[in-house]
C-alpha cells in the first residue's frame, strides 16, 4: 500500500494546519472550521439574524433615544459582520463542492 516511511497523516503542528489544502485567504480559516464551511456558515447566519433582533429590541426598547440608536448600530455592525463571514464560508463550501 505505502511505502515505508510514507505517512499520510500530517506531522505536527505545521503539518495539522496545513491540512485539508487550501489557498490564498482560505488560509485564515481555522481547520475544523474549514471542515465543516457549511455548518459554520448556518450557524453564522443564524447568529446574524439573533443580533439584527436584539438591535431591533434595543432600539424599541430604548425609546429611539440617542444612546439605543448607538447600541442599535454596534449590534447591526456585528449582525453584517456575521452576514459578510456567512457568505465567504458558503461561496468557499460551493467552489470546493465543484472541483471534486
């Protein structure tokens, strides 16, 4: 099957994170995050529509006054953030689903 001294499981730290292979800014990616792209972009679009939500609650809650309109817009920030990291994880799950 292998040869003597061919190994294909990764060697060290170096080794684990290079693998799956991966390129350019899909490099950033954690590995287990990187496994499972689909599951994590769920669960950051899920996490988007909680904080667009809270922002919603804290600006009827806080009466529209000046300090819930700041609170408001750290939690929309956020909330586009996770919508933005979402759709990279996605768009990177549906490239890599076409080449194999």
């Amino acid at each position: 099957m292998n040869a003597p001294n061919d190994n294909p499981a990764p060697r060290g730290l170096r080794g684990w994170w290079a693998s799956p292979p991966r390129s350019g800014m899909q490099r950033i990616i954690i590995p287990p995050v990187y496994r499972h792209l689909r599951g994590f972009g769920r669960v950051a679009i899920a996490a988007g529509i909680v904080l667009v939500g809270l922002g919603a609650a804290t600006l009827v809650g806080g009466s529209f006054t000046m300090q819930a309109v700041w609170w408001t817009a750290f939690w929309l920030v956020l909330a586009a953030l996770n919508f933005a990291t979402a759709y990279w994880y996605l768009a990177i799950a549906r490239s890599a689903s076409a080449r194999t």
